[in-house]
C-alpha cells in the first residue's frame, strides 16, 4: 500500500497516478477493516496511513495538472491569431 501510494504521488503530476492512488485506497480500506477485525493483532497502520495520504498526494497533483492544462489550453485558444496590423496613421 506504501509502495503505490509513493508510485502515486511520483507520477501524479504525469496524470498516470490515478490509477496506482485508487488501489492504494481501496486496498487501505481492506486492510482497516482487517486490522478492527483483528481486535489489534495486525501492525502497520502507520504504513497504512502514509500510503494513504500519499495517494491521495497522487490525486491532487493530478487534478491539479489537468486544471494548469485546461486553463492554458483555453488561454491559449483565445488569444489573437496574430499580430494585428494597422494602417500607418492609426495610433
């Protein structure tokens, strides 16, 4: 779960970490659920818990990469087609 929750906040940014963050999360729920039903024989909820955060790490990078790239490309949509040319006594 660490290990796919570090793979997704390496490669958030290249909107690959999507996928690695959400079987990060889902096996983190799994593995909650396991270690209440063990009544505390398991270990490693840390480990859990930073696997978690960083998948979620992963999503937010992410997210935050598809809205830098939306806004550019529609930035970059509405500018001017060219350089506008004016006749020369027009200031």
């Amino acid at each position: 779960m660490f290990g796919l929750g570090l793979l997704a906040a390496v490669t958030g940014v290249l909107v690959g970490g999507v996928v690695p963050a959400a079987v990060a999360l889902l096996l983190a729920r799994q593995a909650r659920r396991e270690a209440y039903a063990s009544g505390g024989y398991l270990t490693g909820s840390v480990w859990v818990r930073r696997g978690e955060r960083l998948a979620w790490i992963g999503i937010m990078l992410c997210i935050a990469t598809v809205v830098v790239a939306t806004v550019v490309g529609i930035l970059k949509s509405a500018g001017p087609g060219g350089v506008q040319d004016f006749a020369p006594g027009v200031d």
